[in-house]
C-alpha cells in the first residue's frame, strides 16, 4: 500500500479509541450511507472477526452508526450515536457472526428504506483507510479518497468507451476504473475513480448515454 500523507500512518484526526475499530468503522458507516443513496430507516450491522469481539469496548458501534448518520471521524456526537439514531427513527440492530476466512475488521450493513432495501460490505483496513467490497451483490474495492462516479447500467459493448470519452472530453483524468456484472448482457456497475472533481454537469452527461440506467457521484470522504 502506498502512503500519500503522514495521515496515511498514524490515521486520521478521531474519537477514539482506535483508527481500525473506530475511526474505520465510522467512514464504513459514511461510504454505506453514500451509496446508498438516501436517509436509511432500519440498518442491520453485522460484525465479523476482531469487529464482533470488540466492537462494543472500542466503539465500532457507535462509531459505524454514526457514520451512518453522516458523522465524519472526529464529530463529537459518535459517542451519543446510537441515543441520536433512536431520537431520528433510525432503527438499529447489531449481531455477529463467525466466519473465520473473512477479514478480521468487516462489517456488513442491510440499509432500508419504504423505497427499497441494500446490503454492502466494508472492511477496516488500518490507520483509518477502509476498503467497500460489495453493494447489492456487486462487487468492488472502493477506498472512498477520491472523487467516484458510479454508473449503473446494462452490460453491453462500448459503454465504458463512451463514459471515458465524457470524461476525457472535460479533461478529468481516470485514476482506477473497475468494472462488476451479474451476468453477460444484464445489470452492471462501473466505478470510476479520478483525480479530479466530477461535476454534476458531467454526471448528467454519462446519464444520458444510452443503456445507463442511472449515475452517482461521490466527493471523497
């Protein structure tokens, strides 16, 4: 892994106590709400590995909760989280489970909402720096530092072609492109990560390509 700041090492400015369990949990809890779309009503935390052991000492469920919230690492409302999430409506509910293959620092969150429902899979993977592994069965390795466009669509030749072109066109350079499909010819999701910002002029722009069903653009966290 390579290291663009001192932050990078000693991890970012938190409540504490742990750059891994609390302030890693907490920008979980951000990327989840980010890609989900909207204000959750329900989420369902499921802690795995070191997670499900400590998450309770060292603050994972507050932390990942407060995230859910909107809550950056070093917001002094984390510790009062779950008081808060019960004072909007926001129903929480955390469990663990034993799966030994997986990462020690993951969670999964089920988010819902009366418009619908997403599972995502994030991992702690120290100093503060996470990375998102899935979301609605797509999977990626998302670490949230940089300006991403996400661009639904169906599976078909030349789309990623023509999004890089509106890209190109605007002067934004690509910095890490992924693409995840369910299966040839139907639903996909390309993630494109760059060095510069995505305006929504551009968003609107890929939208508007043929077979795009619809784009989301993400500032870094």
């Amino acid at each position: 892994m390579k290291y663009r700041s001192v932050f990078d090492i000693i991890g970012p400015v938190m409540i504490g106590p742990s750059s891994s369990h609390t302030a890693g949990a907490a920008r979980i809890g951000r990327m989840a709400r980010r890609l989900f779309g909207r204000v959750p009503h329900k989420a369902q935390i499921e802690f795995c590995g070191s997670f499900a052991k400590t998450y309770q000492g060292h603050g994972t469920d507050v932390a990942i909760v407060g995230g859910l919230m909107g809550f950056d690492t070093h917001d002094p409302r984390i510790k009062d989280a779950l008081k808060i999430s019960e004072d909007i409506g926001l129903a929480i509910s955390i469990t663990t489970v034993d799966l030994p293959e997986e990462h020690p620092n993951t969670a999964w969150i089920r988010l819902e909402d009366e418009a619908g429902a997403m599972r995502v899979k994030g991992i702690s993977v120290g100093g503060g720096k996470i990375a998102m592994l899935e979301a609605d069965e797509f999977q990626m390795n998302l670490s949230g530092d940089a300006w991403t466009a996400f661009v639904f669509h169906k599976d078909q030749f030349g789309l990623i072609a023509s999004v890089a072109s509106v890209l190109a066109d605007r002067r934004i350079n690509i910095a890490r492109m992924e693409m995840s499909r369910k299966a040839k010819g139907q639903e996909a999701l390309l993630i494109i990560e760059t060095d510069e910002e995505i305006s929504a002029s551009a968003g609107s722009q890929i939208a508007g390509i043929a077979d795009v069903a619809h784009v989301r653009i993400l500032p870094p966290l």
